[in-house]
C-alpha cells in the first residue's frame, strides 16, 4: 500500500529538518515518527476525499 511509503517519505523529511536545526538522535526520531504520522493522516484524507468524488 502507499500509506508505509508515506510514512517513510513524512519520516526522512521529518529527521532532516531536525538534523538541519542541530537535534539529537531522540529528536530526529520523534521529529520522523511525528511527520510520518501527519503524512499519513493527510494521504487518508485525500484517499478518502478521491473515494467520495469517484
């Protein structure tokens, strides 16, 4: 499914950003699982926004 390629995607974006602004292993960790989680809620929602109008 797409939704693990997301989670994935939301996750790099999410370490990068924490790598640029200087975090640390555990902020990288959470700024990647709290934007992969944000990336996967929007993807369900134009999943399911696609799915009404189809």
């Amino acid at each position: 499914m797409i939704y693990p390629i997301v989670f994935a995607l939301g996750m790099a974006l999410g370490w990068g950003l924490a790598a640029k602004r200087g975090g640390k292993p555990a902020d990288r960790a959470l700024y990647g699982v709290v934007f992969g989680m944000i990336a996967m809620v929007v993807t369900l929602f134009v999943a399911l926004i696609i799915g009404k109008l189809v």
